[in-house]
C-alpha cells in the first residue's frame, strides 16, 4: 500500500508523528482501503472505502440542518438491516449539487457494488450478493460545486484492487489522512473493554476543523467495533453518548450541510448479540464508547482552523440542563471571547457578556466566575485578592479552563472550543484553493 508519506508529513500537519498516535491494529470484518482520485491539485488520498466482507450492523446520527448533502439523502433511505461498505470523499460536499448529485451517487454504488459482488465470488467461500443501497456514502469540502463522479468511478477499480483485509496503525493512519480537508492532522481514538467474557475492541477516527458547531456530530466520524450488538442498540448508544461529546464542541458557530457519526458493529467478537440497550453486559462497553467519542471530539477542537488554544468551558450549578449548555455554548461562541483568549487577555468582562446574552436564568449575587483556578468573580462581586497579572500569566498556557457557576440549582454541562486566530480569517479568506 502506497503509504502517501507526503501527505502525512506535509508541513502544515503539525506535530504529526507517527508515535503520537494509539496503536489501532486490527478488527476482524472490517477492511480498508484508501486511494487519489485527483480531486486536490496536490496528490492525496481522497477517497477511502471501509468494506465488511460479511456485512455490519450499522447507526446514524445526521445534521439537523435544514439544508443537507445529497449523501445524507442517500443514506437516510437505506432500510437495509446490515452495510457492507462506506465510501468517503474529500474535497467536494456533494451539497447544493441537485438530482445530478444524487445520480452520481446511485452510479457510483452501483458500480461498487458490481465490483463487490466480483470481490465476493473470488475470495469467499459462500459470497454475498452486495446491492447498491447496501452501501453508505460520506462527502465533505466544498459546497456547491459539482460532484466529481467520474474522476471517482474512475479509480473504483483501484480502490477495490488495494482492500486490506488486515489493518495496522498505519493503515488507520492513512484513512484518517485520507478524509482531512483543512483538518492539519489526522484524528484517532480507541478503546478495548469486555462483554461478558469477550473482548472487543472499540476504534475511531473522525475530520473535522472549520464549519464545527454540530447539532448532532462533527462534520464526519466513524466509530468501529467487532462487538456483536443489535442495530437499535447501537442507535441508543450513539444517542446517549453525543449529548456530551460531538454536541459539545464548537469551533465557529457554523453547523455543516454533512455533519454525520456512524458506528459499526462486525460482531466478529462473538459475544451473544446484545438485543436490549439496558442489558448490564454492555455497561463498560456504553462507557469507552463514550470515551472514543468524547476523544475525538477534543481532537476536532483542538484542531480547529487556526486554534491555538484548547478551551474547556463549565457551567456548574445551574437550574436545568438546557442554562448551562446556553450559557457554554454562549461562551464558546462569542468572537470576543475566544479573540480575547488569542490575545491572552484575561478580559472577564467579556464571558459575564456572554452569559448574560445566553438567555438563561441567573442571579447575579450568585454568579461567579473563574479561569483556571483563579477565581475573579464571586456572588457576583470581584473578589478581593483578584491579581490579573496571576491570570495574564495563566493565559499563555495552551489549554484555558473557564468555569461558571450559578448557584442556583444541580445541573451542569461542559464545552470545549478553540480560540480565534488571525490564521483562522486567513484559512477561510482562501478556502478553496
């Protein structure tokens, strides 16, 4: 496999190494495979297909915009019980593009999955008939330009020609390369827990890093498992655990026309299917997908276009749910803030603004806030002892935590943003080159 080395140590990836990365190794039923169809100037891999030879049981999350990629029309019509496959392309987000988008994917999967069913009948010993609405598709670039269907039906053969049945680190490295658009280095998680007596492993990689503000997941994520779990099961799971992962972060405010999360379960682990989301077997396994989730993320944050600083906002002790992610969200947000953090300023001033504009219910002579571990306001008063050249100097730390609390109830939430860099105007000044 044509490693793209390149790609991998272009200069804008910073600190992209290949030891900083955790050790994905294989699953059994999954297969990768990632190719260049020419959709960059620069040679890149552009397109990656992720095959289950056996076929997998399969959730979706989607945006909640109101204008969606012709993909995510796609994949909502699927009614199949099992996928066999996921095609990714960057580049090109195959949004605003009309039946003619549309139609490039039907020709494309109906051409995949020919090649599929020829794949089957050479390798497998009792081969699968593999339909074209048996296979999901994932786009992300550019809205509005024209989907470049035959420039990918072009290297369908080459793609199928390269399926590796067995994955390393540097195969999943090169799939999370492959579906990077501004992102400046790739994004991977992974976990490993035990249902019942077996042991399953949990495998994730996700892009994204402009356009993040997901009202379900990030622009893209993919979340793999060997684990044998039902469909519904795995739709629960996803539903439980985004509220306070992929729907907790935010880089610009802006939610994608392609925002989608899929997890996938090959259920090569062979533990007994697990059926019912409140079976006590799956506690732990709810509990590291979490933690794949939550890791990547904190990923697509902290390599949000231009970031230089990773924020962790909390709001604690607030009358519901709904204020405190409000009052997050307002933070995380708000231009002033986040330029602020960029210019190291320990303007308070600014975070009281964006809790007040959040809408949610407050008492002042409660309110108080801090960063870091410096606390500036309490009961709605500036503390005494308040040094700001002690929070100037706390400011140049890569990662800032800002909390808030509102003493006015028992709920909580957590945000996590990126600051806003003169590096962020320049990358989306020239997005398209």
């Amino acid at each position: 496999m044509d490693f793209g080395i390149n790609n991998f140590f272009d200069t804008k990836h910073k600190n992209s190494k290949i030891g900083h990365y955790q050790d994905l190794e294989h699953i059994d039923g999954l297969s990768i495979s990632t190719v260049s169809c020419g959709l960059y100037e620069k040679k890149r891999d552009d397109l990656v297909f992720f095959y289950f030879r056996e076929g997998a049981n399969y959730a979706n999350v989607y945006t909640q915009s109101k204008l969606v990629s012709e993909n995510i029309k796609w994949n909502k019509k699927i009614k199949e019980k099992k996928i066999f496959g996921i095609l990714i392309n960057t580049r090109n987000a195959n949004a605003m593009t009309g039946k003619n988008g549309y139609n490039s994917l039907k020709n494309i999967s109906t051409n995949l999955s020919k090649l599929l069913n020829e794949k089957q009948n050479s390798d497998e010993d009792f081969p699968k008939n593999i339909k074209p609405n048996q296979i999901l598709f994932a786009c992300t670039g550019t809205i509005g330009e024209k989907f470049p269907e035959v420039k990918i039906l072009n290297n369908l053969n080459n793609l199928i020609e390269k399926i590796k049945y067995t994955q390393n680190k540097l195969i999943w490295i090169k799939a999370a390369l492959g579906i990077m658009t501004t992102d400046t280095k790739p994004k991977l998680s992974m976990a490993e827990c035990k249902i019942g007596n077996s042991e399953v492993k949990i495998y994730g990689i996700a892009k994204g890093s402009g356009m993040v503000y997901p009202n379900m997941a990030t622009t893209l994520g993919f979340i793999f498992t060997d684990a044998n779990i039902s469909s519904s099961v795995l739709k629960q799971i996803l539903n439980l655990n985004i509220k306070t992962t992929f729907n907790a972060i935010t880089c610009d405010g802006d939610t994608s026309t392609n925002d989608m999360l899929t997890i996938f379960s090959t259920g090569k682990a062979h533990n007994k299917e697990i059926k019912n989301f409140k079976d006590p077997k799956i506690k732990q396994f709810v509990k590291s997908v979490h933690q794949v989730m939550l890791n990547l993320a904190k990923r697509v944050v902290s390599d949000g276009e231009g970031a230089t600083k990773f924020i962790t906002i909390n709001c604690q002790n607030s009358k519901s749910e709904k204020d405190a992610k409000n009052i997050c969200f307002s933070i995380a947000n708000s231009p002033l803030v986040k330029t602020a953090i960029t210019g190291e300023d320990p303007n308070w001033g600014r975070i009281a603004m964006a809790i007040g504009k959040s809408g949610a219910s407050i008492n002042v002579e409660r309110l108080s806030i801090s960063i870091g571990h410096y606390f500036i306001l309490k009961n709605g008063k500036l503390v005494e002892n308040y040094n700001e050249k002690n929070v100037s100097e706390y400011m140049k730390n890569e990662n800032i935590e800002i909390t808030v609390n509102l003493s006015n109830g028992s709920k909580h939430f957590t945000t996590y943003t990126m600051d806003l860099s003169k590096e962020y105007i320049d990358i989306n000044s020239d997005y398209r080159s």
